[in-house]
C-alpha cells in the first residue's frame, strides 16, 4: 500500500500461508498486517530522516492500566533510558480519531513521555505534552531527535 513515508526496502517471506516481514529492531520476522506495515515504514523514518537512535527504539511493550495488560506499539527512549515519545500507528485505512488519541493518552498516564505521535501512515500528528500546564501542543513536522531531547 502507498504510503505519506519515503519508500523503503524490506526482507518479506512466505511462512505457513501468511507473509511476514524482517523487523530489524526485534530482529525477527513477524506477520505482515497492514498496521505492521505502516509501522515498519514509520520506525525506518525516524531513524533514517529524523536521527532516532534505533538502539533506543522498543517495539510492542507491555504496560498495565486500571488493573489490564495493555501493549503500546513503540517508545523511543532518551540517552538516560526515561521513555520520550510515544507512537501509535493504524494500518493505513484506519482514521485517526479521537478514540486513538484518547488510547495513547490512557498509555501516556502510566509512562509520562514528553511526546506522541499518532500515524497511519497517511497523516501523522505530533504532539508536546507540557505536564505543568497540563495542555497539548500539535507540532506540525516531527522534530528530529536531537531537538526532542
């Protein structure tokens, strides 16, 4: 599918019936669904145009809020390892609504990160959550890495 992200070589195979893709952070292969796909365009982004360190990059980790195991689907940490933006990704025909935002924000009071985005692929938003003020800034471009820290 025709995504808004520079196109990107990836490592697909056939495996029992379903096609997979090479996660080069997890350093695995893993089921090819259209949000895995949006995914794997999107972490290449980061690290390839906006300098995110893929060693500082955690796919898919498991949280618990009010009692119930959660899983996000990527952090990115800063030097320290203090978790500092948090993505969310939707396959590339799934709307970026109000329930979305609102599931990272219910994420986002359990890990506390200074920064979200939310992508389909298509339309990404980025936000700056100021913790003192308790208010959200939108970003219009993702800022590179180092001007996140």
């Amino acid at each position: 599918m025709e995504l808004n992200l520079p196109k990107y070589e990836f490592s697909l195979r056939k495996h029992s019936g379903s096609t997979e893709i090479f996660d080069a952070l997890r350093k695995k292969y893993v089921v090819l669904t259209p949000e895995e796909w949006v995914r794997q365009h999107f972490i290449r982004y980061l690290i390839d145009e906006k300098g995110f360190p893929a060693s500082l990059i955690a796919i898919e980790k498991g949280l618990t809020v009010n009692g119930k195991p959660r899983r996000f689907d990527a952090v990115a940490y800063n030097n320290h390892g203090e978790p500092l933006v948090l993505l969310e990704f939707k396959a590339a025909n799934v709307k970026i609504t109000q329930k979305v935002f609102e599931q990272i924000a219910t994420y986002n009071q359990i890990l506390k990160v200074k920064y979200l985005i939310v992508s389909n692929g298509i339309t990404h938003y980025c936000c700056e959550i100021d913790f003192t003020t308790r208010t959200i800034r939108f970003i219009k471009n993702i800022p590179p890495y180092d001007e996140l820290k």
